[in-house]
C-alpha cells in the first residue's frame, strides 16, 4: 500500500510517565525562557517542526485530542488530517481537518496511512501507542527524556500484553538537561 511510517514523537518521565495524574504536562519545560540555561542540543536532536514536516497525518487517542483541544493555542496540526479514535461525538466544533474514526487498531493505521497521502503517521496517546506496539505497527519512537520522575499518571508501556523489544539507533542531549532516544521495534 503506502510507504508511510508509523512515528511516534513524545516526552516520558524518567519512570515511564507521558502525563501526569489528570493529563498534567507542568512537568515539561516550556522553553519560554524562564531564566534557566535550556543547554544545547546536539546537531542530530529531531525538534518538533523537523518532524511534523514529514508528517502527512496524525491518528491520535480521544484523551489527547480533549487534552490538545483544551490548549489556549490555536490548532497546532494546520491542515494535516486528524483521526481520532473514538467512540464518542467529537466536541461541537472540531477543527475541519478532524475526523472521528474506530475500530481495531490495524484498520486506524491503514486509514491514517491513506489519509496521509504518502507522508508518514504521526501516532500520539499512549493506549493508541501500546495497541499499535502488540500489534507491531510502529515504525520509529523518537522519545525525549525528562531529568523527573513523576510517581504517577499515564504510562507509556505499562500494561502491554508482550515484550516490545527497541534497539537504540541514535541518541542525543536535548535543552533542559533532557535526553532524546530513537529508536524501532526490533523485528
């Protein structure tokens, strides 16, 4: 079919957490210039507008979307299609570019490999991420570790049903002493 990969693109708490309790993300810096030295990253860190120049779609969880949609931003994905999987009604007012989708986790990534018109899946929250890791359909995880540990909240891996073995393909030091790791599934 398509030659999209399926990428993840996240920061994890040094146990294991992507949010805290209540989807709380305070712990990520804001990069907002709050007086701390940020640090330099190295030459091959992938920042964010690096990425989702690649991406063509994004298949992402109903909790992310809520979380995002609650953001005092504007829609941050521009006119990239969002599939969110859900079994619920979208708020009353979704972005245009937004499209409720369900069902098994092989059909929502062949959607989104269509809807992405060649570019690559942008794959975001974390039950998404762990049905698509049993199901072995991700293709890389760039994930930037925070110098915290949070105690609680939502895990990335925690609760798969299987090993997901990785190899390390590149790692590199990021702003505020954090660490970026890429990685994909050893197949």
């Amino acid at each position: 079919m398509s030659a999209s990969k399926v990428r993840v693109y996240l920061a994890c708490s040094l146990d294991g957490f992507i949010a805290g309790p209540d989807h709380d993300l305070s712990w990520l810096p804001d990069g907002e210039g709050d007086g701390e030295d940020p640090g330099a990253s190295d030459p091959g860190t992938l920042d964010y507008q690096a990425f989702i120049a690649d991406v063509g779609a994004l298949l992402m969880g109903r909790n992310t979307y809520d979380v995002v949609r609650g953001f005092d931003v504007p829609w941050p994905y521009g006119e990239r299609p969002v599939l969110v999987a859900t079994r619920r009604s979208l708020d009353s007012d979704p972005p245009a570019t937004v499209q409720a989708i369900e069902g098994p986790i092989e059909e929502l990534v062949q959607t989104a490999k269509a809807a992405a018109g060649g570019g690559d899946v942008y794959l975001d929250g974390g039950g998404l991420i762990r049905q698509a890791a049993e199901a072995d359909l991700i293709d890389e995880i760039t994930l930037t570790l925070a110098p915290i540990a949070l105690g609680q909240g939502i895990p990335l891996f925690a609760g798969l049903k299987r090993r997901y073995a990785m190899e390390i393909v590149s790692h590199h030091d990021h702003p505020f002493g954090m660490v970026q790791l890429r990685a994909r599934p050893k197949r």
